[in-house]
C-alpha cells in the first residue's frame, strides 16, 4: 500500500485540484483507462473473458448496480471483489465521518453544520480503495437496520431529542457511501427486507424510521445469487429485479486447459502435484458437471476441484511422512484415495443414493483414461508391457514409498519418453516425479484392458 496524498484540509484539497466525482464515474474512467492500456481490470478470473466479462464491463461503464446469477462454486464472489481494483487508491473525506462524506460535497447533517462553521480548515482523512468495499451475506436474519440503520438509543440518551437526524445509527449501506456495496445470496433476504432496498438503488438514498432526512447517497450496489429454481429459499422480488440496470449469467469453465489454470491458481498445496493429476481432476469435474447421476440444477463447485487438488498433495505428504521418503509428490492413487471424503460437495439425484462413491469412482477412471490416451498416445509402452510378461508385479499403495515403486518396475525402456509427455523437466527429476510418471502409465494401461490390476487393504497390486 503506498502513501495517500498530502492535503490535510479541505482548502488544502481544494488548492490541489481535487473535483468531486461519483463512484460509477470513477470506476467508469479507471476501466476505460485499464482497456485502452491493455491492463487486466479483474486479474483471477479465469474462462470469462469472452463471456461474463464483457457483460460486467457494460454494465459499469453504464453505470448500472448489477446481479450476478450462477450456481455455487462459479466465481461470483471473488468477480465481485475484483470491481474493486477499478477504484482510485485512495479517496479523501472529512475526518470523522460515519460515511466518509465528500469534502467538497458533503451530505450528512454533521458534515454540512463543520463546514459551515469551519469552511476551508475542515481536517480530512484518506481511505484506500480496500477499504470502500463493503461486503454482506444476506441471511433471513438480517434486518432493515443492519442495511440501512437505526435510531441509537445511546445518542438520545446524551441528550439529543429523538427529531434529531443525528440520533440515526447508519447500517452498512450507508456506511457504503462513496464505495462498493456486495451483497452475496441475495434471495436468501426476507422480502420485506428486500423492499428497504428500492430507495437505494433507483432514487439513491434512504429513509430510517420515518426521519424527515434524506441522505442521496453514492454506492455501487453488486449482488449475487443461485437460480431461483435450485434454491428454493427465496426469491429476488420483481419490483427489486426492475432497479438493478443489468443481470449477468456466470457458468462453469468448459476448458480443461482453463480449469487446471483455476485449480493452480486457488489450490494451496502442501506437495507437489503432477500436471497430469492436475489434469486429471480437471477432466472428472468436467464428467460430474455432465453426468446424469449428478443434480445439475446444484452444479459442481469450483471448490470440489480445489479441495481434491489440496487433499491429494495432502495425501503425498502424509506418505513422506510415515515412510521418511524425500520429496512428497502425489500420484494418481492418492487422488482416488481422497475422493470419499468429497462426496459431501456434489449433490447426485434422488436413484443415486448409496452408489455415490461408485459413481464418482466410475468418472474418475473416465478422466484418467481420457487424460492418459491424450498425454501419452503414441508413445511406446512395451518397455512397460514387457515387465509383466514373466508374471512379475507392481505393487502401489499410499503409505508405498517412491523408492519402493522404482525398485519394482527396474529400468524400463521408454520412461523418459514418459515423463517427458508428461512434463517432468530432465535436470531436476525426482524420485517421487518418476514414480508417479510410473503408477500413471499402470492405471492407464489397465484402464485401456492392457494391464490387470487388484486392489486390497490400502494396496494396489499392478500384474498377474
């Protein structure tokens, strides 16, 4: 964060230059600026560049508060947050105010009585844009006050009489003055808390307990929420629908190369994984987006994918640990060993109950199969295929160290036409790197009926 500007009153302000302006015209002119340059204006979002983006785009140089409608797990959230970035670092406004009023264009009763009676000597503060973005979980709890606000019982009681507009405690709406304003699961607010909304976003300000006191305030209001036809909590009434300017439709990633950029991008892994796993769990998040076991009015959240990256590494290090082996990298075993315990983050259809993990299980050896037939087509496998021929086995398993994997399979011929498909760089090879080369090739060649496989107790037994 750098240091804000210097002036420290309003003269000082003025002298410099400043001229007031609205949020949506602030972030109007930093988006333009940012597309003419070339500039990312939503750095992370991945997959909605010629979709979401342009629609989100629109809608701010327009002006317009906008929702976003999408399932769970499809970045609303964090598209939201990135809106942002496209305000000016720092924003100057009068010291001590509750909602930040614009030194040059006050607005709450405090403010306009300061500068009326000090003018020019006025103290102003500097806010980074950080801290102009207010965010809300709409819960069938939240009330007009916390939107909006309140008379403060503990202000009348310093004297002041309840006429005074002074008395209103200002909720987060208010607070949003001169910034964003997020509010996430929108449907899941009571109606007629929904209402207290129309003022705010068609004649921009609010009303607290019948006060004669009208407060135009300058906010972008961004909100989120599921298809009504999956959440069946609530709804988005229709008067509140007609004040937003537009609703942009967000969807899951249809790329594989894409959905291995947003796991690499969100995942924090504790080892390493393989590009290949990664690819692999791309391509089984694609097959649950798509399989008719799955509700797909519930999608499959991004955070299925993430977690299954993070537990799988997990898992390789959890291995490192108990058998003392080096480098822990995980292997496709590991992800097939995590896969029961995200069984909670996919909803399937009602003729589906207890088969879940033989449904999942049944779509990962779909995207296995699919990722090896395109990482490693037409390479030659007989140095592996040859090892089995006398009868001998591989056996794998996730407390199996790599060395152990590696002094069963020996020296074949073909392995560093292997892992160079898949990725791993020649100078600096890992025992665990070439393991899990190694156990990948196996399950492909048993998912494509070259190779027998037995599974027992935690073991995996490649062979006769």
């Amino acid at each position: 964060m750098t240091t804000h500007p210097e002036p420290a009153t309003i003269g000082q302000l003025r002298s410099a230059g400043h001229e007031p302006r609205t949020v949506k015209a602030e972030i109007r002119a930093n988006l333009v600026a940012a597309l003419r340059s070339g500039d990312n204006p939503f750095p992370g979002m991945v997959g909605f560049e010629d979709t979401v983006l342009p629609d989100v785009q629109r809608a701010l140089l327009a002006g317009h508060d906008f929702v976003l409608l999408g399932e769970r797990g499809q970045g609303k959230t964090r598209l939201m947050r990135t809106v942002a970035g496209l305000l000016d670092e720092w924003s100057p406004f009068i010291a001590g105010c509750e909602i930040h009023d614009e030194p040059l264009a006050p607005i709450c009763q405090r403010c306009l009585r300061l500068v009326a009676t000090d003018g020019d000597d006025v103290p102003i503060e500097w806010r980074h844009r950080d801290d102009r973005y207010t965010e809300k979980l709409a819960t069938p709890d939240t009330s007009v006050g916390d939107l909006v606000g309140d008379v403060d019982p503990t202000k009348v009681a310093e004297g002041r009489t309840l006429g005074d507009p002074e008395t209103i405690h200002y909720g987060l709406l208010p607070r949003a003055h001169r910034g964003i304003f997020a509010l996430n699961e929108l449907p899941d607010l009571a109606e007629r808390i929904q209402v207290s909304l129309f003022n705010v976003l068609e004649e921009r300000d609010i009303q607290v307990r019948g006060y004669a006191v009208r407060l135009p305030l300058d906010v972008l209001v961004v909100a989120s929420a599921n298809p009504e036809d999956y959440t069946n909590r609530g709804r988005i009434i229709t008067p509140l629908k007609d004040r937003f300017g537009a609703e942009v439709r967000t969807h899951y990633l249809d790329d594989v190369d894409e959905e291995v950029a947003l796991i690499s991008q969100e995942a924090e892994l504790v080892a390493e994984l393989p590009s290949h796993l990664l690819e692999v769990i791309a391509r089984l998040v694609m097959e649950l987006r798509t399989s008719s076991a799955v509700d797909q009015r519930s999608g499959v959240s991004a955070r299925f994918a993430i977690a299954a990256a993070e537990a799988s590494a997990a898992s390789a290090l959890r291995r490192s640990a108990l058998t003392g082996e080096d480098d822990a990298v995980a292997r496709i075993g590991d992800l097939a060993d995590v896969l029961p315990t995200l069984r909670g983050k996919v909803e399937f259809e009602m003729g589906e109950e207890g088969r879940e993990l033989e449904v999942v299980g049944h779509l990962l050896r779909l995207a296995t199969a699919a990722t090896f037939r395109e990482r490693v087509a037409g390479a030659d496998l007989t140095g592996f295929t040859a090892h089995f021929e006398d009868g001998s086995t591989v056996e794998t398993g996730d407390l199996v160290p790599a060395s152990t994997v590696l002094g069963q399979i020996g020296a074949t011929p073909g392995l560093a036409q292997i892992l160079d498909r898949l990725g791993v760089g020649e100078d600096s090879v890992s025992a665990g790197q070439v393991a899990a080369a190694v156990e990948f090739v196996l399950e492909g060649l048993h998912l494509t009926r070259r190779l027998s496989k037995v599974e027992s107790d935690g073991t995996t037994i490649y062979g006769s």
